[in-house]
C-alpha cells in the first residue's frame, strides 16, 4: 500500500522527469515516474521523434529504465502533463504486461493529483499471455 505522501513524492519525481521531455514537435512534454515493489523509483521522459510512430512516450520509457535495472514488479506510476493527460493505449498495454493491479497516479504539472485508477481499470481485458496460449 501506498501512502498519500509517497504518491506525492511520487509525481515530483514525474514533474522533475517532465523537465527532460524532448517534445520539440507538440511541446507536450510528459513525465513519469515508477515505482516498484521493492521502493526503487524509475523515471521517463517522453522523446518525440520526426516521424511520429518512432516517439516514445514518457510511461513505457519508464517501464524500460525499471527492467533494463532488473525490476519487474511494478507498483504505482505517477504520470504528469500540463493538463492531467491519461496515459496512451500503447503505454497502458505495456503497464499491464506487468500486472493490472498497478495503480496508475494521473497528475498536472503543479502537482494535483487527477485520477488514481488500476491499469484494470483503464485496460479492462487487456490483452495478455494467456490469449497467446494454443489449444489442442
């Protein structure tokens, strides 16, 4: 479980990462930041790109500096644009390849907390390894 003050800390992590967000294209610069079960803190930012589909969003580069050091039982991340944005599908999909019970902090740059759902929650049905799984 985590505390009101963790998830606080939690989306200043985020916004420190929002200040590294190469958004030279949109100029909506996102940050995130990840938390995992052990209490290390991972965090992203998102990287636009020319061509578009080559952008990588602030969540799932998150996602990979938490794996690429060895964590794969993710807890909370907090995410944060200017306006309180919800993650993508795309970013949502990668959250839930780790679990759905991940609890997802959506915040605005100053801070407020918006929304606090479950990746089940934003993602009910999500597509997972059992769908991959061949009868017969």
């Amino acid at each position: 479980m985590i505390t009101r003050e963790q998830k606080q800390a939690l989306v200043q992590e985020a916004i420190l990462a929002q200040e590294h967000a190469y958004a030279p294209y949109s100029n909506y610069q996102v940050g995130a930041a990840l938390r995992t079960k052990s209490g290390k803190i991972f965090r992203g930012a998102n990287v636009e790109n020319a061509v578009y589909p080559l952008t990588i969003c602030a969540e799932r580069a998150a996602v990979v500096n938490a794996v690429s050091a060895g964590e794969q039982d993710l807890e909370v991340i907090a995410v944060v644009t200017r306006d309180g944005g919800s993650p993508c599908g795309s970013c949502r999909q990668v959250l839930a390849e780790f679990g759905g019970e991940i609890l997802v902090l959506i915040a605005d740059s100053s801070g407020k907390i918006h929304h606090e759902q479950s990746i089940n929650q934003l993602l009910p049905h999500f597509f997972n390894a059992n769908n991959l799984k061949i009868s017969g």
